[in-house]
C-alpha cells in the first residue's frame, strides 16, 4: 500500500523533469537553479501533532546516547577474538583508521541533520536528496536489522544473569519477559523519560570503561599485585602480528584484515545521532557537537583500549583461547583475561554486572531505533500510515508495538535447538549496519551537489564536513571494500573435522545475502513505482526548512531568556573538563 502511495509523489517529479517543465530558472554560478517542488508528505508534515515528534532529548543526552551506541559488547568481549585472531599491532592499526571511517560517515550525517533535522533521519535524507528507491530500501534494511538484534540482546541479557542464577533454577525466559517490559515501558514513557535513562545507563558504561583503561594502565605499569612491568614485552614476543591461514606477510595481512572487519561491525551503531535528529532539542547546535565528542571518545576507549589489551595479554595466551570459546559475559572478555593473569581475583562478578548493563542498554536503544525507523518510513510514505501516528508524548506508539511484538522472538531463543539457527540470523541482518553507512555517504555525495547545484554556500550551512567529499569517498570505498570481502574466510580451505578442506557455505550465504536483497529492495522498488532518482537540480533542500527555523529561533529565544534569568554556575568548567566525558 505504501509503495504505490508515493506515485503521487514521483508523478509531479517526471513532470519537473519534461522538458516543457514550466518551472521558473535561474543562474547561479555554473548551474541553472531550479524551482524545487515541495516534499510531499503523505500523512502529516513535521508539525502535524499526529504524527509528530517532540524534541525533548537535551544536548546531554543526544551526546550520551551517541556515544552509548558505539560503546557495547564488541568493545569489552569482541577485542579478545580480533586479539587471539591477528595479534595486538593488527587490532591497533584496523581500530584506529575504522575510527576515522566512523568520523567520515558521522560526518556526513552531521552535515545534513544540522541543515535539515527533520523526523524520518537519515532514511529521509536518502528519499529526498538522492533517490526514492534508497529511502526505501535504507529504511527496511535498518529496520530489519534492528528487530533482530533487539531480541538477540534479550537473549544475552539473561545468560548474563545465569552468571548468578543457573538455567535449571529459574528458565531464562522469565529473565527475557522481565527485560522486555522493562524497555517497551521506557520507550513508550516518552522521549524525555527514555532520554534520561538511556543517559545514565550510557554514564555507566562510559565510567566502566573509564576504570577499565586506568586499571589495564596501572597493570601494564606493574602496580598489580604480580608487579610485573610488562611495558611491549608481548610485542616481541609472541610478536606484534599474528599470521591467520598462512605464513609470512600473507599470513600477516590476512589476519589483519579480520580484524578490520571486526572493528567495523564493533563499531556499527554509531550512527544511532542520526535517529535522534527529530527528536534533539536546538539540533543544529547539538548534533554537531555530538558528533565531534563522539570522535574524541571513540579514540579515547576503543584505541586505548586495544592498545592496554595487546600490552597486557599475549595473543596466544590460553586464558584467551578459553575466553575466545565463550559466548557471553565476563568469562569471555579480555579485560578479565588481563585481570586474572597479573593476579586480580573477585573483579569478574562485578565486570559482569557491567555488562549486563551494557546488554539492557543496547536492547532498550535498539528497540528506540526500530521504533523511530518504521515511523520514518511511514512518514515518508513508505510504509503503512498508522505507523506515523503518535500519542500525545510525541511517542509513534504503534510502531513501538510492532517492533516489541516482534522482540518477543527472543523467547524462541531459549530452547537450544534454535540457538544455532538465531545466530545465523543475526549474522545475516549485520552486514546492514554497513550498507546504511554506505547508504548515508552516498546520499551526502548527492546532497552535496544538490546544495552546490542549488546555490547553497557552506557559510549557509551549521556544520559541514571537514574532510568534505575526498573524506566522504574515501570511506565510500573502504565500507565498499570490507563489505564485498568481509566473509572472506568462506573462501579459505581450511581442514575440516575429518581433515580435508571445504568451502565455509553457511559462512558465504550468511554473510552476504543481505547485499542482494538490499538492491532487491532498490530495484523493486523502482520497477513498481517507476520512480526516478533525483537530479542536483530537483532534490529537495528546502520543504519543512523553514518551520525548523523558527522553530530554532523560539527555543533559542527561550533558552536566553531563561540564562537571563538565573545565573550559571560552573558552565564553562562542565563544558571544557567533563561534558567530553559524560
């Protein structure tokens, strides 16, 4: 129904297209701007109240939550495998430049959300700016990731519990049921409500972090109770690269790739700012702040991180190799690994504790993305209408049904038999989390020459991208790269349990079935609206600017008005030493 809506749409573009179009022209510079049509919104503009949302997420929270989606699991469990994999220089060189990848893509986001923040994200940034078929199938492709990731998180949480209560005292499922109507309560209290806790939860996973690193530093400066300055003792030996399927420099290089592709889906979530942009209070202000905290942070815990890890345990350590084996909590992170080896005893408990908290956040995050992606694709008419209607705490209350209804999966995932089956799920809907940082560069490379196309100066713009478009390109092609090989392994012959070789099918069809059908969706999508992509000329920059602009102008009328008021006590001392941090 929705797919067939947004002919009414597409019709008016061909229209613009005719070359009998009669729309007014004019030159600016070396293009001949066009009168753009307004973006048409099939059920509601941004300040319908029935579908719309309220901006009631602070500057605090918006940089907190970014932050809390690049921090998770990947970091505190998923550097031990990438370790045990490659080695520690390997996981050192892939983290720090997938880091700046990270920066390019939230980069690019940044630009556009603080031009046009609207309320379907970034999805809508590909319907408008580039092409109708890229929303579309960016907006499923999203959401299908996030409405099984959510339940896998479920999942995790409560085998982090069995850490204090067995499976054969209580059933986990009563753990996932307890957890569930833990984050639909959450997510269907209200922005402000969600944005508070979602704060705290991410507080607490930043200090964790925090202490884990001041703890690795004392530890490699041997003040743990072994005293042993163990300094780059584990880069000389066992030695600072690990060859994998192979020897010498193709050995190295393979097992340096692993690991870039580890750090890429270790990373994945980041852009989680670009969902909040409807949402943010004065976003054009907080957005971009949120963005370059989030960089600085990013570098500060995960580069760190990898570096104290690679300095504290040695790759081929046994304690790693066991931890590696582990499917969840603190028995499989490397930090305990590094805990347990320089003599610390009674740690793991409370590292476990942490990482539950790091799971619940994830999963009441994961479902606030699910929930704010359908109500963007309703709102840009790709899906059903009643998915774009909100209640009156600006909550889109029937796509949070759905998307929790779905998260009750997760009760499929107790019984064993299903286990093996979930996680090749899972495995399936991951490689979208890079197809959406592919699809937001391209659409930034499209609105960057519809703006140019447009006469939009950059002094127009509230933040733009420091690299430009080199920096957009370049990780245009390494997301390209790592996607097209990142089950690259599927491809060895390695011995099986019989001791021949064979090609890793599961591995080859998990991996990468995800890309056909992401262009399935384009295409189709295509073939049956007959939609056009747009051209720099008629891309749409303007619809709903201005109501966001006065709507900018009042809150910031009122925030001066209110500083005038009481005086600010320790502002410039939060926002300089602690606001980076928390």
């Amino acid at each position: 129904m929705g797919i067939l809506q947004r002919r009414k749409v597409d019709s008016s573009v061909d229209a613009l297209d005719s070359p009998h179009s009669s729309r007014d022209h004019e030159k600016v510079g070396d293009y001949e701007k066009a009168t753009v049509p307004e973006h048409d919104h099939e059920f509601g503009g941004e300040a319908d109240p029935a579908t719309g949302l309220h901006r009631g997420l602070r500057a605090r929270q918006v940089t907190m939550i970014a932050i809390g989606g690049a921090i998770g699991t990947g970091l505190i469990i998923g550097t031990g495998s990438a370790l045990a994999k490659a080695g520690p220089l390997s996981i050192l060189i892939s983290y720090s430049i997938v880091d700046f990848i990270v920066y390019m893509v939230m980069c690019a986001l940044g630009e556009m959300a603080a031009y046009l923040p609207i309320q379907s994200g970034f999805t809508g940034y590909a319907t408008r700016f580039c092409d109708p078929a890229l929303g579309f199938s960016l907006g499923y492709t999203y959401w299908f990731k996030y409405i099984i990731v959510t339940p896998n998180q479920l999942t995790a949480a409560a085998l982090v519990i069995q850490y204090w209560v067995p499976r054969e005292k209580v059933n986990p499922g009563v753990f996932i049921a307890v957890f569930l109507v833990a984050i639909i309560l959450i997510n269907y209290l209200g922005i402000k409500f969600f944005g508070e806790i979602e704060f705290w939860l991410s507080s607490i996973k930043v200090l964790t972090i925090v202490g884990l690193l001041i703890l690795s530093l004392v530890l490699v400066l041997g003040g743990g109770p072994d005293h042993d300055r163990k300094g780059f003792r584990y880069w000389r030996d066992p030695g600072a690269m690990k060859p994998l399927y192979g020897t010498g420099d193709k050995g190295r290089f393979l097992g340096l790739w692993s690991t870039f592709v580890t750090a890429t889906f270790a990373y994945l979530g980041t852009e989680l700012v670009g969902v909040t942009v409807g949402e943010a209070q004065n976003p054009r202000k907080v957005i971009p702040r949120a963005i370059k905290l989030t960089f600085w942070r990013i570098v500060v815990f995960y580069v760190l991180s990898v570096l104290l890890i690679g300095m504290l345990v040695r790759y081929d350590s046994e304690a790693l190799s066991f931890a590696t084996k582990q499917t969840t909590g603190a028995s499989a992170s490397p930090f305990v690994v590094a805990m347990i080896e320089s003599g610390i005893a009674g740690l793991p408990g409370f590292l476990n504790a942490c990482i539950l908290v790091f799971v619940f956040s994830a999963a009441n995050s994961d479902l606030y993305i699910a929930t704010r992606t359908l109500y963007g694709l309703a709102k840009e008419g790709n899906s059903h209408r009643i998915f774009a209607r909100t209640d009156a705490r600006g909550v889109p209350i029937y796509s949070l049904g759905l998307s929790a209804l779905i998260a009750c999966i997760a009760f499929l995932n107790v019984a064993d038999d299903s286990k093996k089956v979930f996680s090749y799920f899972v495995n399936l809907v991951t490689i979208f989390g890079l197809l959406t940082w592919i699809s937001i560069l391209v659409t930034h490379i499209y609105f960057v020459k519809a703006r140019r196309a447009q006469g939009i100066e950059k002094s127009q713009l509230a933040y733009t991208a420091p690299f430009g478009l080199y920096g957009t390109y370049f990780a245009l092609v390494f997301c390209i790269v790592i996607a097209i090989f990142k089950n690259f392994d599927a491809f060895v012959h390695v011995p099986d349990r019989e001791g021949g070789e064979y090609f890793d099918t599961t591995s080859f069809i998990t991996g990468y079935i995800g890309i056909p059908l992401y262009l399935i969706m384009i295409f189709g999508y295509k073939l049956i609206t007959k939609s056009k992509g747009w051209t720099p000329l008629n891309a749409d920059l303007y619809s709903g600017k201005e109501a966001i602009d006065r709507e900018e102008e009042e809150f910031l009328a009122k925030k001066a008005a209110q500083q005038g008021s009481k005086k600010q006590v320790g502002g410039a001392f939060y926002k300089r030493f602690v606001s980076w941090l928390l």
